[in-house]
C-alpha cells in the first residue's frame, strides 16, 4: 500500500502545507493540487460539493503527489465509509466534542478489530497500490490519518480524553469556530487571549502525546506563525476565498483608470 | 425587455470590465460576477464547461448585476442558438477569419429578417423580461450583443470587410492566438512591434465605424493600458489563472517559514 | 444581511405563498420561482434532489424576488448546515415529533450562542449580503426562517413543548403524513374530522404563541380556506403534480378528436 | 427488432399525440412519458439539455410504451449519429431549406448502402431488441422514423425536392419559425393567411407523397384541428410551458384570497 | 401495484439472482439489468454512488423486468425514504446488529401504522403503477422487500431477536465483514470454518423462520453452492470487478504475442 | 512537456495495446487504466459521455502511466480544440475520407504555423507539465499523436493522399463501418476476403510512409493477429463489451444450478 506522504512528512519532523476546496469543481481541485501544497482537503461539510463530485475530486488530486484528504460533513458512519472507499487518505471530522464522538468517528474508519469499517474499498485500492502491493485491507488501519477537529467549548474541555482515542492520530483547530463558542466574532487568525491561550494549549497537549497538531489558518502569515508555535500542518484559505479575493483585487486596480 | 447594461454602459461613453470564467462551476462564476466586473464572460471555447453547466453558470451570473456573455467553442448555428436561449446577453465568436463567417455569425444569432435564428428562447425571456414588458422576440435583435473574434492573419486582412457585416456590435481581439499567427509566442499583452501595431489598427478601425472594440488583456495594468489607446472592454485574468496564482503564491510564501 | 422577505410580509400580517419543487432541475425551479410566489421551497424529503442539485436549485430561484427555502431530507445537522450554507433562508424540517428533537433542529441551524451551527457561509453570503451590509454571522440567526413540521401523533402530542423552543419561528403541518399517522388516507386536504380538528388546533396554539401557522395543501381552493382559519402560509401543488395534471389533461383533450 | 410503434399507429391509419421536453431532468420525461401519448421527443434545440442528460431521459420514456423521439439540435452529422446510438427511435431536424440538408440528414441517419451513419449502436440495441430479435444492423434502417422541420422561406420553395429524398419518412412543421420567416409574429396556432396557407400545402404535398405530416401546437385544440385537417402527429405544449401555465394559474387562483 | 417479482419468484420456490452494480453510471446500470438477471441492487455503501445518479439507475434498471434494489450507505430513515420514493422495489440495509437497529430500519421503510414512512412516493408510483391499479400507499408495505445485513458478531449474537422483528422480509449476509469481524480476510466465499458455520446457522435460522436468506458471493460458482445449501438469493460479482477481471484477462492474453 | 508514450513505445519498435472506454464514468475509465493497457482512448463518437464527463475521464486515466487518447464525435474543431485543451495527447477522428477532411482534421490540432489550433490549453498544461518544463505551446504539435480513421469506400480510395497530410501521425482502421461500407456485415474481425484485403492494403501502405498503422479488434485473438500482419497499435474490446460479456457469462453459469 502506498505510504501517505503526510505521515511520512511529519515523521520525519517536517511540516505540511494543506490546501482547503471549497468549490464543487475536480477541475479547480487538479489546478490547486498542482500548486505544492502536501496535501489537498477536499472539504464537504463548509464546501458545495457532496459524494459523488468529491469522490471526482479525489481523483484529480490523485493525478499529483499531494495527498487527498477530506472533512465529512459530519460524523456520520455512512460518509466516512464512502469517503474512504473514495479513495481519501486522510480524514477531518468536524465537531468532535466528547470521547464518545471520537470514538465513534475512529471506529467508523478503522476496519475490525480496530473499528468496525466495512469492507468494500472501491476505488481506495486503485489509489493505494499504484506504487506498491495489494495488502490495502492489512495496511489502511495504520495508512490513514484520522484528525478530530477541536471547534467548541465542550471540546476544549474534554481534549485529553478525546486525545486518548486509539486509533485517533490528530487534532484539527478550527479557530472560526472555536471563537464563535467562546463568545468572539470567528476569525481565522484570532486575536482575542482566550482564543489564542486556548490554541495554543491543544497543540500543547497534542505534542505531549505525540500526536498531529493541525490547524486552520486564513493564509501564509498566519501558518507561519504557526508552525514556529509548533504545529504541525497548517491550512491556507481555500479555493473560493483565493478565488474572490484575486478577482476584487484586480477588478480594483482596473477601476482606477477608468474613473 | 431588459436593456443591455453593457450596450448602455458604452452608449454613455463608459468603459465596461469583463470577467472569463472556465472553471465549469456554477458556484465559481457566482463569486466571480459579486466581485464588481460590469460583465462574466462563460468561456465554451478554452474553459472546460459544456452547455448544460453553461447555463448553471448563466443563471449564477443572472443572481448579480453583471451581464451574462458567453463565447461559443466554434462558429456552429446550433450551439450558438442554445446559448442565446439559454439567456446569454452577449456572445463572442471565436476565430471570425472572414466576411462569410461574420456574417453566418450574425445571421445563426438574429431572428428573422436579419438573420436565421430559430425562435424558442426558453430561459432567456425569464432574464429579459424580469425587469419589463415581454418583448423578447421584437428587442432581441438589438439588445443581444454580438462580438467577432479577430485572432489570425486572414482576420487581419478582412477586418474592413468583417467590420461592414450588418448585425454585428464590434470585434474582440485575442492577443494570443494573434501572436501565435503572426509567429510570436502567445502572449495576452504581446510586445512585438508586428502584433501591438496591428491590436492598434483593429481598434482603430472599429471605432471609425462606431462599433465596440474589445480585447483580451493579462490582467488590470494591461486592461488600463488598453482604456487609454480607446478599447471599449477589457476582460481581465480568467479564473483558472487567477485561482493557480493565488494558490502559489500563498505555497510559497508559506514555504519560507519551513526551511 | 437582506431581511427576509416572507418574514417582513408576516411582520406586515399579509400572508404568504410557497411553492414546492421536487424536480431535480434549477431551470424548473428558475420557472417557478418566476410565477408570482412568495417563497419558492426546494424538496429534498420526497423530492428527487441531492444536495448539488439544491445548491443549484437555490441559485436559480435567487435569480428571482422569491424567498429561497428548502425542506431537509431528515433532521440531521450535516445536511441542515450544508444548505444554510448553499443559502438557505428559511428550512423546514420533516418530523419533528418531540421537544428534544425541536431542539436538536434549531440548534443545528442557529450560530452560538443560540444553538452550535458551524461557521463557514460560502454561497450564503452572497446572497444574504447582496441588498445590505457583511453581517451574516450577526444577523443569520435572525433573518433565517425554521419551520418544524406536524405530521405524526407523537407530534400533536407534544405541539406545546416543541412550540417553546427557543429560536423556532412556527410550525407546518402536513396533512398527508398526519392522515396516515392518524389512520386516513393520505390527503392533502383531509376531510376526516379527526385530521381537520388536529389541524385547526394546531394552528390556534401555533398563533397564540405569535408564530408562523404554515400548512401544505393541494392547490389554491384549499389555501384560500386555509388562509381564512389563520394559517399564515400556504404551500401549493407541487412542480411533478403540476406538470403531470397539466400534461393528462391535455392528452385527454386532445384524445377526443382521435376516436 | 422493436417496431417503431409511431409507423405502426400511422400504418393503421390512426393519429399520434406527441409530447415536447425542453426541462434536461429525466425524472420529468419519465412523467410525461406516464401520461399517454404516443411518442415522447426530446428537444436538443430549443430545450436545455445536451446529449447525456438526453440519453438519461430517452432511458426514462423507455421506462414506457411512448416511443423516444429527439428533435437535434442542428444538422450535424455528430450528433445525429451519437442520439441514434443512445436509442432515439424516431428524429425531428431543425430547419432543413433543401435537398442538400434534407439528403445530408438522411445520409446521417441511415446505414450504408442508404448512408453513411457509422456502425455502434452501443444503448440502441438495449431498447431496440428488448422485444424481439438481435437484428438492430438490418432493420434500423427500416424501422426510425426521419422527420424534416419545414419553418423558412427556402423550406417551403424547395418542399417537392425536400420529400423527394429517399429514406426520409415525413414533414414537420414549425409554425412559430415559419411566421417568423413570413413576416409575422412567432404563434403555434398562426391566424395569419399567408402562414396557414403554408401549412395547409406542405401537408397536402406531404400525404400526397404518402408520407408523415407532423406539426407543432399550442394545445389540443389545435392539435384536435390539424388533425381534421389532415395531419398524422401532432406536438401537443412543451414541459416548459405546460409547467409555467399550470403553476402561474394557481398563484392567480389563490391570490385572490389574499386581497 | 405491480407485483414484487423476487417475492413472486421466491413463493413459488424458485431461487433468485441478484446483480450489484458500484459503478455511477445509469448506462451500466442498464446494460447489466439486461443480461437475465432477476434483480439489480444499486449498491449506495460501497458502491461510488449518491442519490441522483442512484434514481437513474433505478429508471435504467426499470426499462428491464429485473427488479430494482438498493442498498443504503447506512441505517438513516433520510436516505432510505428517499431510495423508496425514488422507486427502490427492495432495500438490504447494511450492519444491522441489533433488534432495535432492525426495528429502526423497518419502520423508516413501512407506512403507519407498521412504521413512520413519510408519504410522498415520488417516482415510485410511476414504476408501480405501470402495470396495475394505483394503490401504493395500501400495498408498498407488502410488496417492498426489507432484507437485513447480518456482518458482524453482535449481529451474529442478536439474530434470532433480529428474525422476530415485524415487517423484516429477510437477512442478507456479508461474508467479507463478517470474516473481517470474526478475525479472518474478508473473503466473499470464506473457507474458515468459523465464518462457514456461521452463514449455514444464520441460512438456517432464517429459512427456519419462513424469511428469505439471501447472500453475497464471488461469482457463478459459489451461488450455485449457496442455492444447494439453501439459500434463495444470491448475488453475483459487481460490476466493478467484472469489469477489471475481463479488461485484466484481455490484456494478459494479448500481452502473450508482444514478448 | 512530458513526452508521448505511445510514441515513444512505437518509435523503439515495440507495439501498443489501447483500451476503448464507451460508458460515461470516470470510475470505469479509471478502473481500466489500471489494467496495463498502454493507451485509453474515451470514445465521444460511439461512446456514451459527452465534453464534460470525458474531460472527468482524462483526469481518471491520468492517475495512471497509460496514455490518454479520445474519439471524437465527428471531425469538427470546436470539440477537437476543447479535447486537446482538457488534455487529450492523442486524438482519433472518425470517417476520415478525403484529403481536405484530413487537412481539417490536422490543422484544428496543431498550432500556427502548422495549423490553426486556438491557445488556451488549460487542463493540457498540468498534465503535459508534471514531468518536466512549460513548454506546451512549443512541444504540442511533436507530442500529440492524430490518427485518421479509414472505414469507407472513399477512404480506401484516397487513402495514398490522406497518407500524405502533413502533421498526420497515421491511420485508424475501423473494420465495422469498413465492412458495412463493402457491402458486409459489421464485424470487428471480418472474414470477407474483400474487407480483410482492403485492411492489409491500408496497414501496408501506412507503413510504408513510416507512420502509425491501428486498429480496432474483437480481442486479444484479433489483436494478437494484427500484431504479427504488421500493426503498431490495437484497441482490444471496449467496456460495455466486456461488462455485458462477463455478467452474461455469470448468469449463465449461475442458472445451470437453478434448474
């Protein structure tokens, strides 16, 4: 089974630029995964796509070496299970806030007697074993980058049992999120001490049990920033927000002339 | 029927910004027309959009002021006629290398007695008339704007006879296949003295006759160039291209912190 | 953030009609959004559309003065928040048979800290900020329209309870549901005095709590008499039923002349 | 192979009622395909659908008795080709002036000796041979009916040598384009002499040849005439129209209500 | 409303083949319905497949006699109901474990009062009705086919309370997850004795209680087992691994003269 | 720009097996680019997808080292231009039967000044650039391999003068028109002493120029026989064939049990 490259990465003490698609468009996607990132989020919680348009996604990122990641629109067994069978090798959830939810969210992508995924890896294996051999049932447990996305104040609160997880490789900030839960407007790169002090302590945590501290960030600024706090891999701003912003950008420096 | 806002944009002497969407998303050519462009250009020749994602993106385009264009993938009645019926407001024709195809062009896109189009504009009479009367079929013929693209040699040597084809609104100039045809790399703002001399002499000409000169550009200081020599529209960075440069440039200023 | 049309009209005490779109088809939608409703709803319970679709759907009807509504699938936070975020400005919500689960509806659809929606309102800004400011975080929770539907004994059971949640704008009753879970026939417009004394008992209690009385119904002799008892917003025939009523009666129009 | 049911019917000396689809949903083909006429088409012209979304509706009228028809977008050998082989039975071309168009859409459609249609009728043969033998080869020739569209000036000169065309099974007419091209306003029912006079030659050329004589109508009561008059098959109101009517009718109906 | 032909077939003693289809694709959907099987199940877990493309696989499947089935992604009444309406004539829910998850999928799948179905059959009756009286709402708890997916231990463990619970047709059983579950590779013709003795205690039981046993294989030669040791239903390879095994198999044999 | 491989293969003496993909699925396309083909061709002519869902097919089979080719409909250049864009590297044009529709064929794909293809290759950069430098513009006309299809009278007779189009890389023979043409039936290894002669006279004749000699067969036997009479390329049996062959030979050996 083809190693994932992320793992490998921060194996080897490295960091990851992660890039975040929005748009329901493989197209965009193959654009964006031609760029450099490490790996590409194909996002269907926040983002307009559903299955099947991210299931095309994926493969268009396959095209290239970055790894396909996804975040499911919610911690349901059914989309985890088809994402997986997709073809993604590495998963957000959004909304973990207990030990129960982690569990549920590891379980429905860790095949017995790790979790209870079904067997069925459609396109999964065409992906996997392009570099190497057929063993994707044997190897996926361990292949699999699994990240609970930390977004609430119940979260916060239960951060160590949720990093108890087995078979849980990660956390993910979402720092939007995360504001608006603590009472501050959701800001990407948030300003306010008990969002920060709150960041800062799960990546903490994540660190001490030697697990991937990941996290949101609303471009390159920010997740250098980041990196030297600790994190591991960082998101930049996705598609759509590239996109509207280049566009205001230059349809204000056209007008100049024209007035 | 609704009044063609970029015919009354450049009636009143004003100089009108075109966006190019080929990303085949309905969703990116919504964000492209909020972002102030006075028109969205769906672009069925180079972008990876067929008809029916085509008019998704006429109906994104039609939630905004911005005037919904498209540009046919080839000078053929058929889909030229779906486009109009589908509610575009402007059309460029690719490749218009003669008086003949200007005025196959013209007719395959005006009703009767100017020309042939066949009468059945099923969502167009909804963009029309949304604002007035239901006169779709009496004011087509002169709200519909109709640009013939000039891009190789033979176009240069006709462009007085193409200008003179009753029906048609004025000529759009594509630096880059002209560059190609004249033996100079594809360039959006070509620096050959042959190519920039003969951009200058198509605008020109279209102006003495009163019609609309309108060029592809590689962003806003070529687009502010172009006003200033007497285009009428520029259409500015397509999206594709703004998408992949922003995702660079974000990759490696991000890129800085990690080594 | 543009205040929500069928709001101001029941603020005003006019009263409201919606349309039913179960076609998986935005052109459909563009057609009916352009007839004179007040609201247009996208059905994603019994209708025939996922959620690209709906996006799509909910792009064409945005093309129009009519209020963009969808019915979810099933009470479930994934697919609540995906189309609040696709634009949404109203939801209804199938089944909603206890408090617990009145609860469980709103919270998915109202930001912290009314309730614990995500935050990441891609297309939705763009349409909720096209007439006014950039204030979806602070105004969303206010302008988006929640509608719990009755249409079970479970439901009329516990209509007072569900009627105290906090952040849920009216109730919509579903007279084919409630029939059959009464033990009539599915009807539209019921006439089992059972049904027709658990509908108007509804609306009573629905109105002394100053909410929004909405009701499903088979075509507008059965809306005129609904509006009179006090519902504020009547659904009429949905687009399959239209379209296929339409088409029989005039093959059998037609049909008479061939014998 | 099957038998095409419309040569059946008008062999019998009966009268066939045609249906009209201008929504690309196959969910509303399969609808109207349920309601009783005799043949069902597809319209790539003035509908807005393009060939996959086509081919997913000819699969939902074969879900049925109604034979699946398409009328294409233009005389393109392409697509002409490309429908046969997704399994239309019978096809409708727009606007054929002369023997030329008439010879060169026949020549499409039909396999050597009697054309020059290319050889992989890949979903054809599903439909085709449901019923009877594998034989799609050698009676496909026999059993697909091949209209011409008769709408313009020229049409109407070159009649005589247009039904002279072998392998070509009849006429249609398009009143709304062919009063268009005489000067008056685009009905389905035309009053004007000049036009019904046309009509009422084409079709008597027509059956007079012993061939189809096929029109378009605005309803039964046209249709229930043109069959009075003479004709084989008559279109009855399009999707599109039968949609917006039944709908705009019922907002009416119910506002009354609300004054 | 059209009888079930696998319920027909089955009482009357007769065994039943069932294709599976992973593939999102109407067109294959329809050439495999059309090879002399009894049923097709779209398969919406593992298969690459959501909603939209699912139901035009059911109209593909529908212009066939092979009855149509589904298997759900997970145990939600949402996507269940929706399958139903969209004309599922069977469903196989997967990871049935427990009684009470049989009782939930059941009662998302029957009308009050034996379950909580929401009534709105959509496409449905269509399909039904083709061949008889429209009663859907009275005869679809009878006529639609509920089979449980038994794969795991715990259901192993429930399946004489899973048997017993009201309106379930039969059990389906897995045999890669429930080799994965009980330790061993996930093979679709097991040999461990473990998983072997398991399949024949669950076949047993639930012939023993006058339900359909029905069963996954690995093609021609394992069903052809299955049937002898009793089961009523088998299913064949996907169309997935037909598809790669007979591409492989092409390959490898031209390969021979190119060394 | 990455180079050809089929030419390369072709150019070291060796010879190529080409994979034909009819259903429109990139799923399926992806499913056979992993079964060592050397080239996949996406068949637009006979095939069942259209633009978009072909250029989704180009992605898949870019996943992998096969070399992604397509049919085109018909010999037009708005659909050529748009398939080389997506980044088709090799393009086979039916029913090429004259030296002036080898011209066309020709120029539409190569740039001035060898053509007159239009610039703007947007997904072709990606993957044409993945292995080495931007030189798409410069290189294209080298790397992308045109293939005209002999399969008429009219053809065989011009085939020296169609041999000698410059920028042609070769011919494509089709024995099933090519047999219909001669008077025969449609067969993929025709044993007609007419058509089999004509097929050698063209693969001689092809060589003899030094250009590519393809063909379309029936399977490994054919394939294998083409291979030793002096072929460089041959397309084995497309998908539906091999999908529909498999799952019948399923069911047939799966019945034997059932009586």
């Amino acid at each position: 089974m083809r190693a994932n490259p992320i793992k490998e990465l921060l194996g080897n003490g490295a960091t990851a630029l992660n890039a975040w698609c929005s748009l329901p468009c493989a197209y965009a996607a193959e654009i964006i995964a031609n760029q450099g990132y490490d790996s590409v989020t194909i996002d269907l919680q926040h983002g307009a796509m559903h299955f099947e348009t991210a299931m095309a996604m994926l493969q268009a990122v396959s095209t290239t070496n970055a790894m396909p990641m996804v975040r499911v629109p919610w911690n349901e067994p059914g989309i985890l299970m088809k994402l997986l069978d997709a073809g993604a090798y590495g998963v957000i959830c959004p909304m973990v806030n207990s030990p129960a939810q982690a569990q549920s969210f590891v379980e429905a992508c860790r095949y017995p007697p790790m979790g209870s995924r079904s067997y069925g890896p459609g396109r999964a294996v065409y992906y996997a074993n392009a570099q190497s051999g057929r063993d994707y049932a044997a190897q996926a447990n361990k292949q699999i980058l699994l990240l609970a996305q930390i977004e609430t104040k119940q979260a916060l609160d239960n951060v160590d049992a949720i990093l108890a997880t087995p078979g849980l490789d990660g956390l993910y900030i979402g720092p939007g999120d995360l504001s608006l839960a603590l009472g501050e407007p959701p800001l990407m790169n948030p300003t306010s001490q008990l969002v920060t002090e709150a960041i800062t302590r799960v990546m903490q945590k994540t660190r001490a049990k030697g697990l991937v501290a990941a996290v949101h960030t609303d471009g390159p600024k920010t997740a250098r920033m980041r990196f030297k706090e600790g994190f591991h891999l960082c998101s930049l701003q996705n598609d759509v927000r590239l996109l509207s912003d280049a566009a205001q950008a230059q349809v204000n420096a056209a007008r100049c002339s024209q007035s």
